[in-house]
C-alpha cells in the first residue's frame, strides 16, 4: 500500500477550488430555474387547469422516475439526433436544464404539499375581498407555503450541488472533470478524487448551518 | 339597495337554497336566524361566490349578476361591492394587521401605498387596535383577530358587510367587544347582513330578521314580531330551543 502524497492534495486544493465558481454557478442556475418551474408546476396541480394537470403530472411522474444520470443522456447524446437544433446546446447549459427539469419535479411536490397545507379559509378571504388567482397565489399563498417548503427545498439544493458533478459525463470540466485531468498527468487518482470528495463535503457541511439558521429564523417569522 | 332573486344552490342531490328572494334597503341591518344546516352560510357565501350559485339574481348597486352565467369579472365586482367576516377570522397569517386591512386597498382598489396605510390606521383605531398594528395574528386573541377581520371588511366600503357567526368561534371573554364593534359598524348606516345565534344581539341591532329553514326563508319581521309573536311552529320550536 501506497502513503498518501499529502503534499500533492495540497498542491491540488487551490486548482480543484478554482473549478468551485463553475460547481456553484450551475447548482444556483439550477435552482433558480427549478424553483420558478416548481412553483408553477406546484400551483397548477392545486388549481388543476384540464388537460395540462394530465402533462404536468406525466412531467413529474418521469423526472421523479428515471435517474439523473439517464435523462442527462438521454437529451444531451439521444435528443439532438432527433431534433437537430439542440446539437448546439453546450454541456453547462445542458446541465443546468437537466438539474432544473429533475429537482422542479421533485420541488414541485414538497410546494404543493406546502401549498394546500395554507389554511383553506385564507383562500377564501383573499377571494372575498376581490383578489384574482394570481394575486391570492402571490401575495398570500406561496409566502407561507415557502417558508413551510424552505428546510426541503434546500435539501434539494445540497442534491442539485452533488448532482453538478455529472456534468463531468456531458464532457465538462468541472471540479471532478479537473481531478480526472490532474491525475491522469500524475497517476494520483486516490488523492485527486479525495479533494474533490473533501471540497464538496465542505460546501454541502456550510450549507447544512445555514439550513439550521433558516430554521430557525423561520419558525420565529409572523409571531410578534 | 340589494335585491335577490330565485338564489338556488345544491351541493350534489341535496338543495341547500331554495329560491330565495330577499330585498335589503341601504342602511338596513338584517339578521339570519335558524337551525344548523339550513342554508345560512351557504346564503352568504352565494353572496360572495365563495359558493357558485346554480340559478338566481343578484343585485348590488349598480351590479346585476345572472348567477347561472356570471362572468369572471361580474363575480369580482360582486366581490369588491361586498365585505366578508369569516367565523374563524381567516386573516392573512403572513400579513400583521395593518396589512391585512391594506391587502384590498393597494392590490384590488389599487390606492397609492401611502394613503392605503393611512385608511388603514383609521380603520384600525375605530377597531380599537391602533398599538396592534404591527402585530401578526398569531400574536393576537381571538377577539383583536376577529376586530381586525371587521377592520378588513370595514376598510372596503363596501356597500354590503356579512358577517358569518363572527362570534361563535370565540372564547365567551372576547365576544362583548366584538359585538361592540359591529355596534358601531351599524351606527355608520353600513348595510349589514348578519347571521348569529346572539339572540339578544340579534334583537338589539336588527330592522329585521329572517328565520331560515331547509333552504327556504320561513318567517321575517321586525323582532318584536319575530321574537314576541312567532307565528311559524318550526320558528316557536327553533327559539323555544335556543332560549333554553
Ligand atoms: N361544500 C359543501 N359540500 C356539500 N354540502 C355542503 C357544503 N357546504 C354546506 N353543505 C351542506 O349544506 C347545508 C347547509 O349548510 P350551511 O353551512 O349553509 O348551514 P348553516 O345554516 O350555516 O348551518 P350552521 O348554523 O351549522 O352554520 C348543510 O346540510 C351542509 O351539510
Ligand atoms: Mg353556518
């Protein structure tokens, strides 16, 4: 058995950290994206517009049922053959539309849960001083079902995070690609992929308090 | 002046409003009366098309709604003629008090923040709960609640207010200032469509009562007549009841 090359991890730390703004990039389009999608997805399965409740629970129904890895492939190598304009979709950008396809799906349910868990009667209020759908839904529905979803749907971030690094199999170089690099010049493999594994725990151990903070903060929201 | 006609709802094979017709003049306070299960909420409710009526005209003000094909538009103008009070308050639980009574104002009647915020305050110190204004209704009694749910109704100007059994879901301490308010509410000439089973309050504050049964409007008068001379048996035996 071989000693870990400590000074090699080392050296590579600051390398692999340069590939964390891409990493942190795509996971926050990611989200962004996912979370707007989640939302009008979550709010079409309470109202149940006809025919469209059918579309969007087969979309939910498939993201939720197939692997990421899969769906990845399945658009960025198997649709493009088909339909020819997508060949010019780079693997970032492909990337983030697999994470944001995959986690809405995910994120639209624990929103829709969050939503019908809102007191009916507050519904009823809003419409009885004349409010549209739109504006009860803004104003008054999705701001306390946000703070009811927020501790799962940061859950999903830390997924959406890990999830980045098979981007690395659309052919990005991102902080598992970079590693993969390194050690091929070097034959370090162990070494590169344990950065890479520390670098992530690190992120996801941040974004872990931050999520305690969030529950915090808000369990004390709209009592005073 | 309101008026409805042949107002008709059933929910599945059971007919909850049977033709109901009913004038209300401005200014005039009428309480609904009667056993659990005869329509009453359902009444107001149709109102507001909280509950979509099957047949039936309403009129308020300058507003006629054919209830069979009311559009989108004809129900929020419904709605914005009429002020709702809910048994169990249904205020806005992410919104302190002040903006609850200012929801309306800038997202439906579209007032400038600064002069919305400023209704509001007045409103809100005729509810008597000016130093509450700040507060989310999780911080308040029942009571301070169901006066805010006034204020939100109140703040409208609505040519109609109804009021749903705004005291039976309150602790006994809270209801004599909530009764207070409507008092005060009725002093202003506001048109007000009440049911409660305040028996006392009813008698007090109303021009005229209705007793309802199945759906249908039995009886009407003055109280006097409604509670002195009640000529229906199923009215005689509803206040025989209540009055234990
Ligand atoms: N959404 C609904 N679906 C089915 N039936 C309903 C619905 N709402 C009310 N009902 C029925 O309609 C009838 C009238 O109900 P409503 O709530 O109007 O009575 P009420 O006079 O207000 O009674 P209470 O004094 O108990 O409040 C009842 O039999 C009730 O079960
Ligand atoms: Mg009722």
């Amino acid at each position: 058995m071989q000693a870990l090359d400590f000074e090699y991890m080392l050296g590579l730390v600051p390398v692999i950290l340069g590939y964390v703004p891409l990493t942190l990039g795509m996971a926050a389009a990611g989200m962004v994206c996912a979370l707007v999608l989640a939302a009008l997805l979550a709010v079409e399965r309470v109202i149940r517009v006809p025919v469209l409740d059918w579309l969007v629970v087969l979309f939910i129904s498939f993201f939720r049922g197939t692997p990421l890895l899969v769906q990845l492939f399945l658009f960025y190598y198997g649709l493009p053959q088909v339909v020819s304009f997508l060949t010019r979709i780079d693997g970032v950008t492909a990337a983030i539309l697999g994470l944001t396809l995959h986690f809405a799906a995910y994120m639209a349910e624990s929103i829709r849960a969050a939503i019908i868990g809102v007191d009916r009667s507050q519904w009823e209020a809003a419409q009885s001083i004349g409010m549209t759908q739109w504006q009860l839904m803004l104003r008054i529905i999705l701001p306390q079902a946000a703070r009811v979803a927020a501790p799962t749907l940061v859950n999903y971030f830390i997924d959406m995070l890990k999830g980045t690094s098979l981007a690395f199999t659309l052919g990005v170089t991102e902080m598992m690609g970079a590693a993969q690099k390194e050690a091929a010049g070097s034959f370090r493999y162990f070494e590169a992929f344990l950065v890479v594994a520390v670098i992530y725990w690190v992120m996801v151990e941040a974004l872990s308090q931050g999520q305690k903070w969030l529950e915090t903060y808000l369990n004390k929201a709209f009592v005073r | 002046m309101i008026s409805i006609t042949g107002l008709t709802k059933t929910f599945g094979e059971t007919p909850v409003l049977d033709q109901i017709d009913l004038d209300i003049a401005e200014g005039e306070r009428v309480v609904i009366i009667g056993p659990s299960g005869t329509g009453k909420s359902t009444l107001l409710r149709c109102l507001n098309f909280l509950d979509r009526p099957d047949a039936g005209k309403i009129t308020i003000g300058d507003l006629t709604v054919d209830a069979a094909r009311a559009r989108k538009a004809e129900i929020l103008g419904l709605r914005r003629r009429t002020g709702f009070v809910f048994q169990n308050y249904a205020l806005f639980a992410n919104k302190t008090a002040q903006e609850n009574i200012m929801e309306a104002l800038v997202t439906v009647q579209r007032l400038p923040k600064a002069e919305a915020a400023a209704r509001a305050q007045a409103v809100l110190a005729e509810t008597g709960l000016a130093d509450k204004a700040n507060s989310y209704p999780a911080a308040l009694s029942g009571g301070q609640q169901q006066r805010v749910g006034i204020g939100r109704a109140m703040a409208l100007n609505a040519e109609l207010m109804l009021f749903d059994e705004p005291t039976s879901a309150l602790d006994p301490e809270w209801v004599g200032e909530v009764l207070d308010l409507m008092r005060r509410v009725a002093e202003q000439k506001q048109t007000m469509l009440i049911v409660t089973h305040e028996m006392q309050f009813a008698r007090e504050i109303a021009d005229r009562i209705l007793f309802m049964h199945s759906g249908k409007i039995v009886e009407q008068g003055t109280p006097a007549e409604i509670f002195d001379a009640p000529q229906d048996p199923r009215l005689q035996r509803f206040l025989a009841r209540v009055s234990g």
